[in-house]
C-alpha cells in the first residue's frame, strides 16, 4: 500500500513524541493536524475502512 502525498507530508510534519525514560513512547497527534479543517476522515486498518467524524459538539466518532 502507498501513501498519499498528503498523508505523507502530515507524517512528516508532525512532532516527534517526546521521550520520558519508556522504549514505547506514545505518539500524539493533534485533530486539527489530523483533520485539516474537514469534518470526516477515513482510515484504513487491516483491510476494512473505518470513518472517523467530528460531530456537531466537537466530540469524535469512529465508524465501520
């Protein structure tokens, strides 16, 4: 599978998680970065896609 451009160039644009002393640091990474203004993103996972949105109260909802 191949990356968008877009995808790519957010990858490559995001901050490097910041190391507290664990080998597994969790990576964090902003909806405003994620988003890029839309309302609704589509992620893919193990073959399926999945729909993640933001409703009308600011909260999120992942979706098969």
């Amino acid at each position: 599978m191949t990356r968008s451009r877009g995808v790519q160039a957010m990858a490559d644009s995001c901050p490097k998680p910041a190391t507290t002393g664990s080998n597994n640091p969790t990576p964090v990474i902003s909806s405003k970065t994620l988003f890029q203004g839309r309302r609704m993103i589509a992620i893919e996972h193990n073959g399926e896609r999945y729909a993640l949105r933001i409703t009308a109260t600011g909260k999120l909802i992942l979706t098969k």
